[in-house]
C-alpha cells in the first residue's frame, strides 16, 4: 500500500466563534467559515481523514504546506511505517509541530481502516462507551451568562458539563488578553454560578487555562 495524494476537504459551516489577533477565538455572531479535513489516499482506495482546528483552536495546514511540505515527503510512502513518517516530518526544520500531529493522525485513521478496525481498539481499547458531556465555548460571557447555557444543557438531558472560562480574555475589559494571563477569582465566581443554577446532581468541570 502506498499513498498516491494529500489534499485538504474543505467546506462551509456557521459558527459563532471568531478568531482574535491573540489566537484564540471569542464567542460572537454567527458567521459562515470554512471548515476543512486532511485527505490521505492510497493506491489500493483506502482514504485516512484528520479534522482541522476549528473554530481557530488547533493547527489548520494549508493548501501551500501540503504541495510543498507533505507530498513531497509522503507521496509513494507506506502509510503503516507511521513511527518512520512521524520521524521523518518531526526532524524537518519546515514541519510545523501542529501539522506533524495532523498528518500522524489521519495515518492513524488509515491504519484502522487497513486493519478492519477503529483505532481505539487498536490501541487497547479501555472501554466500549463513554459518558458525554456539554461544553462551553471559551469566554461565553459573565456568569449569568455560563448559569443560563449550563440549564440549558441539562435541560437538554446532559448530566455533565464543562466550563471553559476565561481563555485569552480580560473580563474586566471584555477584550481579548495576550500572553496566559489567570482570573481564578473570576473563574471561580463562573464555576459557582454555574452549580447554583444546576444544582447538585450535574457533574461540573472546569477547563483551568492559564491559572
């Protein structure tokens, strides 16, 4: 088995999430974005598939890093030598770290379907269901705000929920913040909310970014 090409799957979603000149993203009017995969095909019609970052939250390659990065290095490659591969594009001084790891991935992704099974059971599956959860976008508002989406969520049936607070973001100034800053305090006061509005028979997380 080889691969024979690499291309990026594009195509439009509506979101409500924008990026910020910090890098990360901040919750807003719904707009229309484009939302792509990585594509790896091989000689004998198998395709390996990765998601990119979305919305503006994990590595995104573009259509120049695949022409001039990935194909030359993958094209007529074994996509079951991954550990070869990821050796290969890890030592590249042009090889972003986040494009390695999506191109890893959608060779894993190849790799399951080769094997005729999903790549959690080729890891040693653990377990054979796992409890969902509803998640909040980053910096969702005050904690009016958090309380008011998390009821919703239980409403919906969830029985678990997970609290992205202040990411990138001054509360205070209601702007975007460079660099890691903390507001545990705040967090804090966002997380108590939350539990005041749910009640006791939710399990709340919290994603502890910068603190």
């Amino acid at each position: 088995m080889k691969i024979i090409d690499v291309d990026l799957v594009s195509f439009k979603v509506k979101s409500n999430m924008s990026a910020t000149k910090w890098g990360y993203s901040e919750f807003g009017p719904e707009t229309e974005k484009v939302q792509s995969f990585t594509q790896i095909r091989t000689d004998d019609g198998l395709e390996g598939y990765s998601e990119q970052g979305f919305p503006f939250y994990f590595y995104t390659p573009t259509q120049d890093e695949i022409e001039g990065l990935v194909k030359p290095l993958l094209l007529g490659e074994d996509p079951l030598d991954r550990e070869r591969l990821w050796q290969l594009m890890s030592r590249h001084n042009r090889f972003p770290e986040g494009l390695v790891g999506n191109i890893d991935c959608a060779l894993w992704d190849l790799a399951g379907k080769s094997a005729g099974m999903s790549v959690s059971r080729m890891l040693g599956r653990a377990r054979d269901a796992i409890k969902a959860y509803a998640s909040t976008a980053p910096n969702l508002g005050d904690p009016d705000d958090y309380a008011a989406h998390a009821v919703k969520c239980k409403e919906a049936g969830y029985s678990a929920y997970k609290v992205h607070a202040n990411i990138f973001w001054n509360p205070h100034t209601r702007q975007p913040a460079p660099g890691r800053p903390a507001f545990p305090k705040e967090d804090v006061e966002i997380c108590a909310a939350v539990r005041e509005a749910v009640g006791n028979d939710m399990v709340l997380m919290l994603d502890p970014w910068g603190v």
